[in-house]
C-alpha cells in the first residue's frame, strides 16, 4: 500500500497577497509598482528595442518562506509593456534571448545606494502596498508534472496498481484525470482522498502569492541558472493583481531567483496564460 507520508515533504509555506493602494516610496520592500527601489550608477532596464521597461513588482527575499535567511537580497521585475502593445510581448526564460523583461537580484542591496529617480515609464499596475497571508500548500500534480517530482511517479502508479485510483485513458499516470472508484474501502477512501488533491494543482496557489508551489496554468517551466541549478520559485502575479499587465486576459507571471550557489545572483520570469 502506499505511503501517504510520501507526500508530507512536498508541503510548502506560501503567502498570500492582499494589495492595497500607497507607495512607501522608492525603498527595499515587497511592493507592486509605484517607485522602485533601484541601484544608483545602473541604468534603468530598456528593451533590445530601446524602450525603458515598466516596472511592475519588487520582493524582498527574506519574505518568501523558506527564503528568510535572504533579507539581504531583493528581487526586481521590469517589464517593456511598449513591446507589448507592439505585439512583441515577452514570455520570459524560454525566449530569453529577446529581452522584454528583466528580473534583477540585488544582494545585498545594503552595500548600495538608491538612484531616486522615481517612476520613469508606464506604470500598468499601479502602486500598491502588499500585506500578506500565510497558509501551508500540498502539492497536487497534473500529467506533465512528473518530470517536476520523478519520484512520486512509482507512489502513483502503485495506487492505480493497488486500486486506489483508476486511470484513464493515459500512457502515463494521470492523476488528474483519475477516477475514484465508488466501492473504495473506507481506508482505502482516505488515501484515494490524498490522492484526489493531486488533481488540484493548479487550485490551491490560483492567486498572487510568495513561495509555495507555482499554480501553473500551462507545462511547468522551470529556470536554470547557466552553471545547470533549478532556480527558487519566488511568486507568482496573478491576473488579477495584473489586470492591465500583458497576462492580465488570464494568466500569471511566475518570478524565480538562481540560488546563491550559482554565482552572481540572478533573477528569470515565465509568463503563461490561459
């Protein structure tokens, strides 16, 4: 019988965004729009069209859960919504070589000062202050997703082995499109409930949020940093929250930082959408 334990280490903190209209001002905290804090003697990200980007969140690192010894580090998204409009709109990693965006880690921004220029494009999703909950997500795959987390692929396949869950009509097991079986046991009902959950990844993160696991809408795309290393998820920015961003037909942007064992900090973003 399976382990349902097995699931118990892909639990993960997560934190809710709640937004609410202010500007704190061009300082190094987890915002959305308005004045960014950004380095002076760097120049303000620009498009390869020369278009300066928009800038459209900064994190800091400390926040996200599991991240907090990182307080030092801050995270900042631009993005060219002119290119956009233009019908060049970037989706992030897998295209990287036409840069439309740019996710910068500065770490530690402490060692540098401010530019103070304030707002100097577009600003699509307006200044908002972000206030948080914190909850604990269980991971839920869909099909594609074992490439995500091999090892639950046996733990899968030895529930629709063992009766648990029922496949149906996939090469693979495909959870989410799984079928309990209505004369399951009542043991045997608790675990299949377990595995119920994996059909909902895409349900427990469907909003704006730090860390936990990514809600993603399309195939996972998971960033590499260049020495090979799967980068940190950090948030995912809802269409909600980006109603006037190029996502915000429905879709999320999904940020990522390289883990400080790559080298230099760098930042990547995925776009997906519905």
């Amino acid at each position: 019988m399976p382990d349902t334990r097995k699931t118990d280490r892909y639990r993960r903190r997560a934190r809710i965004w709640f937004l609410e209209p202010g500007d704190p001002g061009p300082i190094p905290v987890t915002k959305v729009g308005g004045a960014p804090w950004w380095p002076a003697g760097v120049d303000r990200p620009r498009c390869d069209r020369n278009h300066t980007m928009s800038f459209m969140a900064q994190i800091l690192l400390g926040d996200v859960p599991g991240l907090e010894a990182e307080g030092a580090a801050l995270l900042s998204f631009h993005y060219c919504t002119e290119c956009a409009y233009e019908g060049r709109m970037a989706w992030g990693w897998t295209e990287r070589g036409r840069r439309g965006y740019d996710v910068s880690v500065f770490d530690p921004y402490g060692a540098l000062s401010a530019d103070g220029r304030g707002v100097v494009a577009e600003d699509p999703l307006g200044p908002h202050l972000v206030r948080f909950a914190d909850r604990i997500e269980e991971i839920a795959l869909g099909p594609d997703d074992f490439d995500y987390l091999p090892e639950l692929r046996q733990w899968v396949t030895d529930g629709i082995r063992h009766g648990i869950i029922s496949k149906v009509g996939a090469a693979e097991p495909d959870v989410a499109g799984s079928a309990l079986h209505g004369d399951t046991p009542p043991e045997d009902a608790r675990l299949a409930a377990r595995y119920a959950q994996l059909a909902e990844f895409r349900a427990p993160g469907n909003r704006s949020k730090l860390g936990g696991w990514p809600a993603w809408v399309q195939n996972p795309e998971l960033p590499r940093c260049d020495s090979g290393e799967t980068m940190i998820f950090v948030a995912q920015i809802d269409w909600v929250v980006g109603a006037a961003a190029p996502w915000g037909g429905g879709g999320y942007a999904y940020l990522f930082a390289a883990p400080r064992s790559c080298g230099p900090r760098a930042g990547e973003l995925v776009i997906s959408t519905t």
